[in-house]
C-alpha cells in the first residue's frame, strides 16, 4: 500500500491529472507486489464505467447545457430579481436566487457558476458592486447545484457507494440543505449591506410582475419538476429521466424559443462528451484503487483505527467532515468523492449512520473545494469574468465559505432538518 501511496502523491504534485494518477498508482501496485495478473486491469478499468445508471449522468449534464443555451436561465434571472431585486443590494439577492432555480436545471456546480457569472458579473459591477465581491457572491451560490436536485454528486455518490442508496431519497434530502445555504447567504448580504455602499433598485415589488415571469420561466422550472415527479412517481429510473430531460430540452430550445440550431445542440453534446468523459475516467481508474483497498481490507483497518478512537457516531461525522474539507484544498469533488466513498462508506455503516444520511454530508462537504483555493475551480471561472485576482477574492470568500460548512455540521448533527422531506414520500 506504500507503493500506491507513494506513486499517487508524486504524481498529484508533479500536477498529473487526478484520474492518471489513481491509474498510475494502481499499476505500480500490481507491478511491485505481483499479488495479482496484470490482465485483470482492463477488467477492472471497463468494470468501473459498465453500469446503465451512470447514464445518468452524461444525460444530466446535457440536459442542463442545453437549458443554458435555449434562453432560460435569462428567464430566471428575470423572475429572482422580480422577487428580490428590489431590496439593497438587490443583484446579490438575485445572483442567489438565480442560481438556486438554475440548480434545480444543471446538477452541475461549475456549469451554474458559469453561465450565472458570465450573465450576472458584468451586470453587477456596471450597478456599483465590487468586482471581488460579485465573483465571490456567484462562486459561493453555485455551491448549491449539486445540493439541490437533480445533482450529478449524488448519482456519482449512489454508483461507487453500492447498493441499497435509492437516487431519488438522496434527490430529497437535499432540498432543505440547498436552501438553507440560499437563504443563508441571502442572510449573509444582508447583513453586509449595512456596512457596504449596495447599491438600491429604483424599481419596486410588483405582484403581476411577478407572476408574468414566472409564466415566462415555466419552462425552466418544469425540469425539476419533470425529473423528480418521474422517479418519484415511479415513471422512469433516474437514467431514463436525464433522458427525457434532455428530450424536453430540445423541444423547448428547438420548437418553443426555437433559439437552438444545428450547431449549437453539435456544441452542447461535445461540452457534455467532453465533461462526462472526465468523469467516466476517474470512476474506471478509481475501480482499480477500490478494488486493491477492498481486497487488502483497507476499509476495516481504517473502520478498526476510528473505533479505537472513538465509539461516538457524531465525532466520526465530525473527524470525516474535517478531513474531507482540508482534503478539498488540493482535490476536486468528484476525484474526492469517487477516491474516499469506498474507504469511509463501510466506516459509516460500522457506526451505524445510515448512507442516505452520510450520502448528503459527503456531497455538501466535497462541493466546499469550488471556493478553497488553491483548487477553487469556483473562483477560477468568475475571477478572470471579473477582472480580479484569485487572492482578493480568497480574502472574501471566508463568511461564504463558514456558513456552508455550519450548515453541513448542522445536517450532521440533526438529521431530522432534511429527513422529514423523504418521509412526505415514503421514503
């Protein structure tokens, strides 16, 4: 295990793509130890991308591009600042709020900071608000994309986990977290408009304002509702509702705004080819890692060490949370996710914490490495928008950052705040 240990951390700081990484350590392991045939790797490598409900995820991630490109997100954006952009500092406000609807389009945390940065930023800083500060506000938002269903986090976390994770529990669960997190960081511009010079909205509340553009956004919002209505109903599987999304998609961009062409639907599936294919990598590479550590009963020495520790559910929570956020500075959430869940899930289960419950926290947590530099994949996307260097908007970043991070020690320690949810459907 030293050798693998050895080969992945040499690899990680010579900047190696995580997923060569994982592989690379993985051949090391079988060359120097020779437990094992080298032939059994390509067994393993398409072992760990043969499954149909990964489908899902390339599918989710076409669908919420799609949606990008067909005119909704403006739709959005319009009914937030309908709602809230009449209060001070109202474009943070709808910064927010559009990325809390635009989560429940994408699944995707970096295609919500994205397209919301590229569209909200440059308005932002036109109506007097810092440039630091509108990267950090659309950086810290787009933490709620895979939070708030549907998520690609919880399909990748269902897969590597196992079985008896149901998609559409997991799908539930995360609709309080995601938005007391929006509703936090509304909070959080609240509070900072006593200090700051926002500015203020001319423009009041209107009902029928309102209500006109939420029938112009109807579109954007019937995708979750399509998705979670379907699983939940037991109409399709989650693999079969990223396809119908992507369907739906289509129809709306190409038929109703009629604002899709040839070329752009061409673009949109080789960005999602392109994005899935990261992910399929890591998860065929990760199988290598997860079967070595699971045949040298690496999970139960890890379980037999915390147990010694301590015999307390809670500080295991704790300790994982920890370590999965120090981890975040140097990883991705996915390689995170997709490296640990096979080590920590067996863990958990030996104290007894039930995976749909461990599923959330881990998805929360690993999303905290969008905004931790240096990695802070979050902050490299809106700071060049803005026209800002990655340290200011480090030194900003740090309320976002807490709060997020007290709202996973606070589902942790009381999962009833988000259980209730799955329970109204029988879960």
């Amino acid at each position: 295990m030293i050798t693998l240990l050895i080969v992945f951390i040499v690899t990680i700081l010579l900047g190696v793509p995580v997923a060569f990484c994982l592989g690379l350590a993985g051949i090391a392991f079988i060359l120097v130890t020779e437990q094992v045939p080298f032939n059994i790797l390509p067994t393993l490598v398409f072992g760990g991308i043969d499954s149909f409900p990964l489908m899902a995820i390339p599918f989710f991630i076409m669908a919420g591009d799609l949606m990008s490109r067909c005119g909704v997100l403006p739709r959005l954006v319009d009914l937030a600042d309908s709602l809230v952009g009449h209060w001070k500092g109202g474009l943070a406000y709808v910064n927010i709020m559009a990325s809390m609807f635009f989560a429940g389009v994408t699944g995707v945390a970096v295609a919500d900071t994205a397209a919301i940065g590229s569209m909200l930023i440059p308005s932002m800083i036109k109506h007097g608000f810092s440039r630091t500060f509108s990267a950090v506000v659309t950086a810290a938002s787009s933490i709620m994309g895979p939070i708030i269903p549907p998520s690609v986090a919880m399909l990748i976390y269902a897969y590597v986990y196992g079985g008896g994770i149901s998609v559409a529990k997991l799908f539930l669960l995360g609709v309080v977290p995601g938005c007391i997190i929006g509703f936090g960081m509304m909070g959080l511009v609240y509070v900072m408009s006593f200090k700051r010079a926002f500015p203020v909205s001319s423009a009041g509340f209107s009902f029928r304002m309102v209500v006109r553009r939420a029938v112009a956004a109807i579109s954007g919002l019937m995708i979750p509702i399509i998705i979670l209505g379907g699983i939940l109903g037991g109409f399709f599987t989650p693999t079969e509702a990223g396809a119908v999304a992507v369907a739906y998609a289509l129809f709306i961009g190409v038929c109703v705004n009629r604002q899709l062409g040839l070329k752009d639907i061409a673009q949109c599936f080789l960005a999602s080819f392109r994005t899935s294919a990261v992910v399929f990598m890591l998860l065929a590479t990760a199988k290598v890692i997860s079967w070595i550590l699971i045949t040298n009963q690496v999970p139960q020495t890890v379980a037999q060490f915390f147990l010694g520790f301590t015999s307390s559910p809670q500080i295991f929570l704790a300790l994982c949370m920890v370590f999965l956020l120090v981890l975040g500075f140097v990883m991705e959430a996915v390689a995170t996710m997709i490296m640990l869940i096979p080590i920590f899930g067996p863990v958990a289960q030996t104290y007894g914490i039930e995976p749909h419950h461990f599923g959330l926290l881990v998805v929360m947590t690993v999303q905290i490495a969008l905004i931790t530099p240096p990695v802070a994949l979050g902050l490299f996307i809106v700071c060049p928008i803005a026209k800002c260097t990655i340290e200011e908007a480090t030194r900003e970043i740090w309320p976002f950052l807490l709060l997020v991070f007290g709202v996973v020690m606070l589902v942790a320690f009381w999962p009833g705040i988000t259980s209730w949810v799955p329970r109204l459907f029988g879960y």
